[in-house]
C-alpha cells in the first residue's frame, strides 16, 4: 500500500497521499463493519496498478487496484490472492480471492471467484461452466453474482445471500474497444437502467503493453450497501472476463499436472 500512514477517522483530507477520510458515523444494522463509507457514495473508480514485471516479461502477477471516490482518493485497496501456476497456466479464467482493505490495512471484504471452464460444449456459444463469484463481508456471505447463459451480450445477475437476483448487469454483443469506453448496464428485475459500470480507455500505450485497465461503476445512492458492494465485486469479474490480456493454455484450461504442483 501507501509508504504514508492513512489518516485518523475525522482527519483532514491529505492532499499528498490522497486518502479518503474514515466516515464518523453510527453503522446500520445492513452494513457490514468497515464498509460505511459506501452509504454516502453513488460511483466509484477502480484502477488498476501497473505490474513492471508484468509490463515488461510478460510473467502475469497479482492484479492490485485502488478503489477512489468521485474525487479521486482512495478509499479502499483491492489485492488479488491466488497461486503462482493458476496465474501463468489458466490465464484470465483463473481461480482467485480478491481482498478489499480500508486505508489502514484492514481487511473489510473478499470476493471469491472459483475456476470454472470457459470451454464451448457440443459447439455451442454458451461454455460448458458460467462464471459466479461470492462476495463475503463481516464474516458472512452477503451476495452472490452468477454469470447468465446468453446466447448474444454477458449478463450477470447480482444476487442476495440467499442467491435471489436483485439486480442484472447487461454488457455489450461486442465487447472490443479502439478508443472509448465499454459500457455494462446495472438493471433491475424489470430492466429498468439504474447504473452502470464503465470500462474506461487508458490510452494507446497502456492499453497495448499491459493489462492495467481503469473502471467506473455507478448506482443510486440508497442503495443497499451489500449490493453496492457487489456491484464494486462485479467489476474485477468482468475485468478478469474481458479485459485480461493474458491466456491459458490452447484447450483453455490449465492441465491437472500443472495445478497439482502449485
């Protein structure tokens, strides 16, 4: 994280290291502990950090993001968990924990993506496993997001504990950018547009020498902080779908040999 200590809850804003002020605030009862600041917000940035290494050897390693306000200071920090040979031998469709921390370093949500084969069965469009993730905070499951079979744009449902779809995220037919941003519609139930999350270009040299990409994911204000937060786990889902430059081997599927000795 930052080589600056983050500042106190009630602090004045630091201008130098950009941190967002803790919130001083009574928690609802539907907030899970460290995520109060999500109450008060409706969009934030993700950016992803550049990987030298990666930049430069083409060896894929953990994905880091700052998560920002509209302001542009953090609020939170993203880091990916997974192991070394998921990362170089299944690619984008690797298995991961993606660990949200506030700016004190502590851990206030981690969203689990398990590795599901993206093969095509019997030729056809929809793989053989749709892509879900399950987003925990305060020691709980507290969503879910299931990828839907679709034969024409990614669609993915945004689901309570329980598993019950809440909202819909709805992307493009073609999700392929020269110059501009991809958008993914945030729906309700009955298609009703209440967001969306942004894929936003990051210019010519970046986005042909890594796979850093930047995002921006917008919802109502009143939103129930526990799906705000899944729309903030959707992101590194998409990103991870459509954005990764990086590949598994030719069958798209990392070889139980390789996996075994991680």
């Amino acid at each position: 994280m930052s080589d600056q200590a983050p500042p106190q809850a009630g602090a004045p804003l630091l201008g130098e290291n950009g941190w967002a002020p803790a919130p001083e605030m009574e928690r609802p009862s539907n907030c899970p502990p460290g995520l109060e600041y999500l109450l008060y917000v409706d969009q934030l940035l993700v950016k992803q950090q550049v990987e030298l290494l990666e930049a430069f050897t083409g060896f894929e390693t953990s994905n880091k993001y700052k998560v920002l306000n509209s302001m542009g200071q953090q609020v939170y920090f993203a880091g990916e968990k997974s192991g070394c040979c998921g990362r170089q031998c299944c690619g984008s469709i690797r298995d991961f924990e993606m660990v949200i921390a506030d700016n004190a370093g502590k851990e206030v949500a981690r969203f689990i993506r398990p590795f599901n084969c993206t093969i095509r069965c019997c030729l056809s469009y929809i793989p053989c496993q749709l892509q879900e993730m399950e987003i925990n905070a305060g020691g709980q499951t507290v969503g879910k997001i299931k990828q839907r079979a679709d034969c024409t744009d990614p669609v993915f449902a945004i689901c309570d504990a329980s598993g019950e779809e809440v909202l819909k995220v709805k992307g493009p037919a073609c999700v392929i950018s020269c110059c501009g941003d991809i958008d993914f519609e945030v729906l309700t139930k009955d298609g009703q547009k209440i967001g969306k999350v942004s894929k936003q270009w990051s210019g010519l040299v970046k986005e042909g020498l890594t796979d850093a990409d930047n995002f921006g994911v917008s919802f109502p204000m009143d939103l129930d902080v526990r799906v705000k937060l899944s729309l903030m786990a959707v992101v590194f889902l998409i990103d991870f779908m459509f954005f990764e430059n990086n590949e598994p081997n030719e069958d798209g599927c990392c070889s139980i040999e390789d996996c075994l000795f991680d």
